[in-house]
C-alpha cells in the first residue's frame, strides 16, 4: 500500500476507480438481472394432471380459434397467393380491415360520390375461396369523404360516411348484390391508436359518433341478408369504451376488440370481466363477442416464426376452450413483404420469403382432435396447461407447454375401467407413437415428457 | 250540426274509455310479467352421501314470468365437508358465458340461454355442481347456499339491469363416515406384443439357445436416469436382469426394437444403431419371467442438442436452464473491482 501511496496520484486511483465502477457495474446488473430470472424460473408449479375419464361435462367447440385477421401491410389482394393453404385449415371468418383506404372504392363526396369495388371484391373473393365469410372492418375513413383527405380524419360531412357504410353492406349483404349472409361490419380498427386516430368514447373526436353514422348507415341498407354491426375493436378490452358503446342506444350485435399478452390466463380473465360488466345490460349478453385480433404481443417478433407462437395459440385456446368468445381470431395469415429477417405475424411467410408455413400455422387443426365432451382436469402448472375430452369412448388429453422447462408430466386417469387400452402419443413437433398398457385399477399413471413450447395430445382407447 | 258534434264524441268516449282501460290494463300485465319472479334451487334439496363418495347438485330455475336471459351462480359450503369438483351448465342454460370456477368452499359459473331470441321461459337446470364429500357431518349437515344478491344474479328481458332473483334456496349434505372406495396403487404393465406404430410388432421371444428366463423382477434400466438430459443422439442404454437372460429393448419415439443377453452378472447394455432425434423419448426393457409373463420397466428421457440446454424449441433467448457458477463469479469480480474502487481512495 505505502509503494502504491507513493507512486500512485490520487487523480490516477480515482480515475479507475471510475473507470472500474463503469465496466463492472453493467455486469453486475446483468448478473443481478440473471439470477432473478433463474429465480422466478424456477419457482412455477411443476403440472401434475389428474383426468376423471367417467365424469363427462360440457360438449366444447372447436370452431371458435378457425378465424383468422390479414393486416394490411400491402394494398393488394394479400390472401390470393396462399387460398389453399388457408382453406386446409378451415377457417369460418376471415377479417380484413384497410378496406377503404387499400382498396380504393370511394371517389368524390357528397352526392358525387362513387363506388368501385373491383379491388375490394378480389380480396372478399380469395375470403370466400377459403371456405370463410369475411368480417369487413369499416375501415379507414376515404380520404375523398375524410377532414383534409387523412384517413384516420372524420368525415366533412357525417351522412357521406352512413352512404360509404350502407353502400358497403348493400353490396356484400345485399340480396340482389353479393348476398353473402352473416357478415360482421366491425366499425374501424384500433381507434384507440394514435396510428388510426386516437378516437376517443366520447368528447371531440367520438368513436360513439363514428359508430352511430356507420349505424345510421346500417339502418338505410335496404333488400340485405342478416349481417351484423359492432365494435369498438379497441387494442385491448376496456371497460369504458364497452359501455360507451352500448349505452349509446345505438345497434350493437357483437362487441370486439383486440388482445395482444404473453399471459395465456388473462384472455379467460377478458371474458369474465366483460361478462360482469355486462350483466346489467340483459340485453347484450348474449350478443358475439369477437377477440378480432390476438398474439403474444402487437410488435413483430421473430419468435412469431417460433414454436413459441404456436405455444402461446394453444394455450390461450386452452383457457377459452370453455365460456370462451365466439370467435377467436389470430393475427395473421400471411406476412407483408420485406420480413426475410422472421419478424412477421403471419402463419406463413410472403412470398417474396418462400411462403413457408410457420409452426403456429399447424396448430389449429392439431387441437381440433381434442373434439368431444369435457372431462375434468385438475393438476394444471405454471406452465404446462391442458384440458380433457372424452368421443366415442376415446379419452384425450392436450398438454401445452408455453415457456417452461421441460417437465415429465404425470397424467393420472381416474375411474378407469380395467382392461387392455392403447395410448397413443402425439406431439405437435416429434413423434407419433402408439403403445398398448395393461390397466389394473381404476387409478393408472402415465409420465409424458414435454419439451419447452411442445404440444401434445395423449388419446387413451380401450383394446379389450 | 250540434247534435252531431255531440253524437260524435259520445261515440268516442264510448269507444276510447273501453280501449284505454284495456292498454293499461296490457301495460299492467307486461310490466307483471317483467318483475323479478325467478328462484333458484339446488336439488336434490337434501341427500346423504357417504365420505369419499361424489355426488352431483343441481341448479334447478323457476323463472316465473321472467324471460332469463343470463345466471350468474355463486354458491358456498363448508371447504372442511365438501370439495366442488366441478361445475358446468345443464341443458335450460346451454350456453357458458364465462368459466365455471371452483375453489376452496366456493364454486360459480355464468351462463346464459341460447340467444336474445330464445329466453329461458320454463323450469329447468341451469348448472350442475358435482361434489365430493370430505368428512362425516355430525347432527346438523352441511349446508349449500348461495351467496347473496348480487353475486347471484340473474338478468332478463325487460327489466333493465335488475336482478329478478327473488328466492334461492340451498341444499342440506348429510356425510357419512367411513370411505366408500380404497385407495388402489396404479400399475403400469407394459406389454410388448402389440403392435406399435408404424408397423413394428413386438415379440420379445426369448432365446432359446440360451434357455434363460427371468425369476425375479429385477429387470432395471441404470442408464439413462428417468426424466434426464441426454447430450447424444445415440446414447448407451445399460441396465440389470437375471444373468443370461434376454431383454427386449424398445426405444420410443421412432420405435427401434431389439434383444439383448446379459452378461454373468446380469448387466446389459445397447446403444442404437440409428441416431435418436432430439426431444422426449422413452426406453421400454421387458424380459419373460419363468412364469411366462412378461415384466417391463421404462425411462423417460430427453435428446437435447448439445449446447441449446434444454429443448427442442429454444426459443427464448433467456436459458431455461443451467449453472450458475458464471453469474457468481461475474458478481464476485464486481465486487472485488467495485470494492477496490471505492476503498482504495480511502485506504490510500
């Protein structure tokens, strides 16, 4: 110390000590900010199931998550390329929004205006070449009709939007038009964002008075098939624009809005809310409710071209599987151009990237096997979830595994009838295998190894 | 001209007097139909079960003159007596509006008729709660009720946002002692003649030339442990069986069948020829007892890729797993150099 005392200026030794302070203090953050994570990781509830096989509940539905959104992120008919690779999975509605303002059907305003709905037929054509019907969202404002021509700008004039929306449903719903029938009209997209115009549920910029021209509109359409009309299609499900809506004594036929989380129990904790807040409006409880929207979160993210996407989808169906929405519709078939780097939203890649199908898009159809009764399934983790059905006498069990560790998941099966059964063994990513077991007790336990963002379904048949 | 003006209104009074009384009279009657009529009650009103038994109450709905549109259920018991197992619609309220939960002495459910269109107009079950009974009650029994307005609620046409549940009657559990059904051990058996898919079928014959049975359940597999990590795709399995004996080896998940003999002292070991894909697998070893049945014994086990750490889907950038050792030594370096920083200027 007395040799470093004097051959070491004090100005020297508080110059590393700085210095020092400036190149461990980021590790040591970064190791801090690693331990909490092993720690939270490793404080979750491994999943331990148990499945009563005698105790058959509701009957689920399996229609609900065969929905699907396209983005705009080309002014073109963005489906066309992949129409028969989104047939192959079934979907009952397709969404598309941008529907004014990427396909260019409203020239002039007021009693000039026009209609040419040539681009905006081939897009609803490839919906419907899909085996889906569409949910138009009545989106964005024309620029010809709109406040300084800004498509996110309320209209000059309030009645030309009510022509732009009665028009619209004359034409697809119409009788002597298009005449599809059950058409959701959901009115604009995202209101809330200040990308589509930061609305408002009331005050100045209204989206109360966005959404009463576009009923105005609903109610002028004339010789149409049943269609519905609704909203607020926010970012995500908020109360005061919910009530907004309905209080507005306006047609409202199905709510909606859009859900981006990680956490898979907050889409069942949406639906329990809206239903509380809805109870005291006897009238609107029963109405759709539309999740129009959904993915583990609103940015791209290379983790959309994951297992991890798929993971997510399965679990968040896994916790609508029951008192779930009418539809629940992912976000979105297929990317916009330019994403080579795997950040798009779609279940299938551009074709300027391949039109490769990402993992998420074999999702829907595997989960589709799990048709049947519900069983009881208790035993659930913090990461592996799942649920349990029961068809013609084949007992099936979905586990997924989204953002965990791997784990061995006991499966009891309880009530079982003693005999010879198969279980068959199939992973969403892996093997398929089929394996005869010898049932002794009414009690029988089986171990499935789950890997990280894997999904499986275990089917238990009985031999003898 | 008088006359006929009086004519006239004689004639509307007539005519009007008798018409008013009849619309108020209809307006009477809607608004009769429209007040809060509905009960609710859960049957059988009073049973006796016997512990450990399962037994099912229903939500039974008289509606009265309402036109129900949506339930919200809510019932409590004693957690001590009774466990909800479940609870789930019933066929007047075919719709879940929002999922059943239950938990500890408590269980609710929201449901709903089929449509705007389609109220529930007539007696029926709206849920169903299946229990199971814990523990014996003693004079008085267990008592099912539901929780109070408006955490019971229940909406209809008509009457706004009020609550049209005018009574709901709970349920009496009577719980008798003594366990209805014993507790059995589960025993996996697996038995390696059927066929597994694709298309292989396993026979574990025994080999004759060396005319070796099994005579205890001693077939182990030592290696790999369950539920462990391998880092190799072609792993060597070892494990124990009688001396001399044959072991019928399947590896899941693509199905790789073999036999082996083992040694003097009972060891046997393999290691598969094709490569194993990374992601669960499982490793069934059976032999033939002397008494002609089959004994068997499995492990799990993952092929990890050597360096993801865990998965198949490495998805997040975050490890899912692993040491810590770095992260200390990281921790302890700054430390040291922050410790230096702060009090060799003191010191010196």
């Amino acid at each position: 110390m007395a040799f470093l005392t004097q051959r070491t200026q004090p100005k020297t030794i508080s110059l590393i000590s700085v210095l020092a302070l400036i190149v461990f203090m980021p590790l040591l953050l970064l190791a801090v900010q690693n331990i909490a994570v092993l720690i939270t990781r490793a404080s979750g509830t491994p999943a331990n199931i148990s499945v009563d096989v005698a105790n058959a509940l509701e009957t689920i539905d399996t229609d609900f998550y065969h929905a699907f959104a396209q983005g705009g992120e080309e002014a073109t008919d963005m489906l066309a390329p992949v129409v028969s690779d989104i047939r192959a999975l079934r979907p009952r509605y397709i969404r598309l929004d941008h529907l004014y303002d990427h396909h260019d059907v409203v020239s002039g305003s007021g009693g000039g205006m026009s209609f040419n709905w040539g681009k905006l037929d081939a897009a609803v054509n490839s919906i419907l070449a899909t085996g889906a019907k569409p949910i138009l969202a009545l989106s964005y404002m024309p620029a010809s009709i709109a406040q300084g021509g800004t498509v996110i700008n309320p209209p000059n004039d309030w009645n030309d939007w009510a022509t732009v929306v009665q028009k619209t449903i004359e034409h697809y719903s119409g009788r002597s038009d298009k005449n599809i029938s059950g058409i959701y009209y959901e009115v604009w997209n995202e209101p809330d964002l200040a990308q589509f115009g930061s609305w408002k549920p009331g005050g100045a910029k209204s989206y109360v008075t966005l959404y009463h021209w576009a009923a105005v509109g609903a109610g002028r359409a004339n010789n149409v098939n049943t269609f519905y009309l609704g909203g607020p299609a926010t970012t995500g499900l908020y109360k005061t624009w919910i009530l907004a809506l309905i209080n507005s004594g306006n047609r409202v036929d199905f709510l909606s809005w859009h859900t981006y989380q990680v956490n898979p129990a907050k889409y069942d904790q949406d639906q329990k809310d809206i239903i509380t807040w809805l109870l005291p409006y006897p009238n609107f409880t029963l109405i759709p409710k539309l999740i129009t929207e959904f993915g583990f979160t609103g940015d791209k993210s290379t983790l959309y071209g994951t297992s991890y996407s798929a993971a997510h989808a399965a679990a968040v169906i896994r916790q609508l599987i029951v008192g779930g929405p009418t539809y629940l519709i992912s976000f979105q078939p297929i990317d916009g151009p330019n994403q080579q780097n795997g950040t798009g939203w779609g279940l299938i890649t551009h074709s300027d990237n391949g039109l490769r199908k990402k993992p998420r898009y074999y999702v829907y159809n595997f989960i589709d096997a799990m048709a049947g009764a519900r069983l009881d399934l208790t035993g659930e983790g913090t990461w592996v979830t799942g649920f349990a059905t029961i068809r013609d006498s084949v007992v099936r069990v979905l586990l997924v595994n989204f953002r965990g560790v791997t784990e061995n998941v006991p499966v009891t099966f309880t009530n079982m009838i003693p005999g010879s059964y198969t279980l068959r063994t199939r992973y969403l990513y892996g093997t398929d295998t089929k394996s005869p077991i010898s049932v002794t007790a009414p009690t029988h336990q089986v171990k499935v190894p789950l890997t990280p963002n894997n999904v499986v379904i275990l089917e238990l048949s009985k031999t003898q | 001209m008088k006359k006929v003006f009086l004519f006239i209104a004689i004639g509307l009074l007539l005519i009007g007097i008798p018409a008013t009384i009849y619309l108020l009279g209809q307006q009477k009657d809607l608004r009769a139909k429209a007040a809060p009529a509905t009960t609710l009650s859960l049957t059988p009103a009073q049973s006796t079960h016997a512990v450990g038994t399962t037994f099912n109450l229903n939500i039974q709905i008289n509606p009265g003159s309402n036109q129900v549109r949506t339930a919200r259920i809510a019932v409590t018991f004693d957690p001590a007596k009774l466990k909800a197992m479940t609870i789930t619609n019933g066929p007047k309220a075919p719709r879940i509006l929002s999922s059943g939960v239950v938990e500890q002495g408590r269980a609710y459910i929201v449901v709903g008729a089929a449509s705007n269109a389609q109220p529930i107009t007539s007696n029926g079950t709206i849920a169903v709660i299946r229990f199971k009974a814990m523990e014996a009650t003693a004079a008085t029994p267990a008592a099912v009720v539901f929780e109070a307005a408006p955490k019971t609620f229940v909406g209809a046409s008509m009457e706004g946002g009020a609550n049209v549940l005018v009574t709901a009657n709970g349920a009496k559990i009577t719980i008798t002692g003594g366990s209805s059904t014993p507790t059995l051990t589960p025993t996996l058996t697996v038995t390696p003649t059927a066929t597994v898919t694709p298309t292989l079928t396993l026979t574990p014959t025994p080999d004759d030339t060396t005319g070796a049975t099994a005579t205890a359940s001693t077939i182990q597999i030592l290696s790999p442990a369950e539920n462990s990590d391998v880092t190799t795709t072609a792993p060597t399995f070892q494990g124990k069986a009688p001396p001399g004996s044959t072991v019928t080896i399947v590896v899941y998940s693509t199905p790789q069948t073999v036999t082996v003999t083992t040694d003097e002292n009972g060891n046997w070991t393999y290691t598969p020829t094709t490569p194993l894909e990374e992601g669960p697998h499982s490793i069934v070893a059976s032999i033939q007892t002397a008494s002609d049945s089959t004994e068997a014994t499995s492990s799990a086990f993952v092929v990890v890729a050597s360096g993801t750490g865990g998965g198949v889907a490495a998805d997040d950038a975050m490890p899912i797993s692993g040491n810590i050792e770095t992260t200390v030594i990281l921790i302890a370096l700054g430390l040291v150099f922050l410790a230096s920083g702060v009090l060799l200027p003191m010191i010196l």
